[in-house]
C-alpha cells in the first residue's frame, strides 16, 4: 500500500499535458507524477527535469540512458524504477537480451568500452557512500566528453531522486511496468515487492 495514493490522470490538466512525456517513454503516465501532482509544480518541475536530462545532445542514446536509470536503480534498490527504466530501455530498443546481461556488463561483447565505463560510473555514483574517485573520473574522459557527463550523470541523479521518492512512498507498480519487470528483469530474480 503507497504511503500517498496517486490522483486520478485528469485531476490537473496542465500536469498531464506534461506528462504526455510519458507515454512515449512508458506508454503510461507513471503512478510517482499521478502522486507528485498533489503539489502539481513538484509535478511539473519534474516532468521538465526529466524531459531535459533524457533529451539526446550527444553520443549518450536514449536507449543507454535508459539502461544507466536501471543500473543506478538496481544500486539503489527501487523495483519500481528498475521496472521502469527495463520496460523504456526496451521502448528505446535495447534487446531482451541486452537487458537481461546488464549485470555481466564487465565480461560481455553486448556493451561497448564507454557503455561499460557509463555503468561503472552509474554504479559508484548511485552508492552510498558515493564511490566516484579519480581513476573512475579520468576513464569516463576518455570516452565520453563533458556534455555527455553531464548527461549521464544527469540520469543517474534523476534516478536517485525517483529512487528515493517511489521506493519511500511504496508507489503502487502499473500493469505494464510489472509485466516489462517479470518478463525483462526474470534472469535477476526482480518482484515487485512492496510495489503493490
């Protein structure tokens, strides 16, 4: 049971027209902005914070981006987010099976050199204690430039919030995300847990 139970799509107007955003990304608007738009300027600062950091400028894709939010959720825990960003990543055509080998990212052909330093970086900056040091700092210049930092560490920043907000709230799990979650994420043994 959510701590705040979500309001109805149409309870503010102006939110769900910003929330369009989502059902490219999900095919939904999420049950965490249904929840958010009890303060709908929470709501809609969050809908153009996350339009703005999942706007592709350089060579970071949507689909990478995606794969970065599970990563950093998967480090901080939320099932609800690694429903999420498993079910975009797909959106944005990354394989089953891409999806599926994320967490063997180290030993596989499936990810290039710079994705795997992008999920390197996205797993020491997700943990607390934060483990970004200066040997991480001087691999992620060498393949990626400081626009596409900023992008990357713009998701892994945008997850944290998310993290924290739906894995406090408990916010309840929608059908789609749970059914990407079960048939995406089985391989990492993922339940909805308190997600309901």
């Amino acid at each position: 049971m959510p701590l705040v139970t979500p309001l109805a799509r149409d309870h503010d107007k102006d939110v769900m027209e910003l929330a369009e955003f989502f059902n490219e990304t999900l095919g939904f608007p999420p049950n965490s902005i249904l929840t958010m738009q009890r303060r709908p300027r929470i709501a809609k600062a969050f809908i153009e914070l996350n339009k703005a950091v999942m706007e592709n400028q350089g060579g970071v894709t949507a689909e990478q981006k995606r794969l970065i939010g599970y990563i950093a959720s998967t480090t901080a825990g939320c099932r609800y987010c690694q429903a999420h960003t498993a079910l975009a990543a797909e959106r944005y055509g990354a394989s089953q099976m891409r999806i599926e080998n994320v967490w063997s990212f180290r030993d596989s052909d499936l990810y290039t050199p710079a994705e795997k330093v992008a999920f390197e970086l996205a797993i020491a900056a997700a943990s607390v204690p934060n483990r970004v040091n200066a040997e991480l700092i001087e691999l992620v210049r060498t393949y990626w430039d400081e626009g596409e930092i900023v992008e990357i560490l713009g998701v892994i920043a945008l997850f944290g919030y998310l993290n924290r907000w739906n894995d406090s709230m408990g916010t309840t799990l929608e059908e789609g995300a749970e059914a990407a979650g079960e048939k995406l994420l089985a391989k990492q043994n993922w339940n909805k847990g308190k997600h309901i």
